[in-house]
C-alpha cells in the first residue's frame, strides 16, 4: 500500500521533473505497486463556434495524437529516470477537454482461486459477449465494483494509512531487550 505521503511526494518529484511547457497543469499521478501513471491537461484546440460533435471530437483526438507524437522523447526521458528511482513502470496519459486518453498502461497479471460458482459468473460474462475471456470477464467485474464503490475504497485506503502511521510509530520491534528489561 502507498502512503498519501509517498504520493505526494512523488508527485512532487514530477511535478518538478517535467518540463514547464509539456502540461497545462499535471492532473493526477496514480501509484501501485507496478506503475506509475502520469496524466496531464493539454489545451484544446481552437475551433470555429458552433462545430459539430463528430468535428469537435476528431480534433481532439487529432490533438492528443500530435501531443503524443511530439513529446514521446522526452516522455520516455522522465520515465527513464522516473523507473530508475521508483522501481516502477511509467505510463502516459493526457485529458483534453472532456476526453481522457491513456497512451501506455501495463496490465499486470494477477493470480487467483475461484471456485465453480464464481467462475460460472466469468463464463456467463463470456456466454453474454461481455468479455472475451475469463480474465476479461473479470477486469470487468473488478471496474463495476470500483465504479460502484469509489467513496468504500477511499475510506479503506485512508485506514489503510492510518494503520501504516500507527505501525511507524510503534516501538523498534527488531531491537532484542536488554537482561532484565522483560520481566
């Protein structure tokens, strides 16, 4: 589990890292145990009042396309250094306008055990043409479950780093007690 105070603190790192001009703004930087996500706000781009959706929506995907294109060096710079000192893989992604675009992403693979009722559930999934697989069926499950209890997790996340702190706090456990101190 990351604390809040690792987060900010590699957030910081980034936020100091990048280059001025390469964000509008850094919106979020996510962190487990594998990766580290980087997402920034691009400007959008300048069009005519009154265009069309179908219009507006290929210009900004014109748009991350060309941020994409022309920031991959020094992308892959920060990342280079970012992995180096983390021990984490880097990924990219921007918002523009309304629209999120993750450019790399790494899919860690993630063992478990389920029993037949449950893996009825994925293979249904499957049978519905929700999923392709057993391990798309359950990334699906895992992204309802995430949607539907965003303020569960957080108030587990926040317990979680209050366990962390109350543990930093504690006494040294790996000193031995001196004679006589024990009894």
């Amino acid at each position: 589990m990351i604390t809040s105070d690792q987060r900010e603190k590699l957030r910081g790192w980034f936020a100091g890292r990048l280059p001025e001009d390469l964000f509008e703004e850094l919106t979020e930087v996510r962190v487990d145990r594998e990766e580290i996500t980087v997402i920034g706000r691009i400007p959008e781009p300048h069009l005519a009042e009154g265009v069309s959706a179908a219009e507006r929506e290929a210009a900004v995907e014109g748009r991350i396309q060309e941020f994409r294109e022309r920031t991959r060096e020094t992308r892959i710079e920060v990342a280079r250094e970012a992995e180096h000192r983390f021990r984490r893989k880097v990924s990219w992604g921007v918002e523009c306008g309304a629209e999120r675009a993750l450019f790399t992403h790494v899919a860690a693979p993630v063992m478990t055990r389920l029993r037949q009722p449950e893996r009825q559930v994925l293979d249904t999934l499957i049978a519905g043409g929700v999923a392709r697989s057993r391990s798309d069926a359950l990334a699906w499950c895992v992204r309802l479950v995430q949607r539907h209890t965003d303020d569960w997790l957080a108030e587990l996340r926040e317990s979680l780093e209050n366990v962390h702190r109350v543990r930093a706090q504690g006494p040294d456990t790996g000193q031995e007690e001196a004679p006589g101190d024990g009894d």
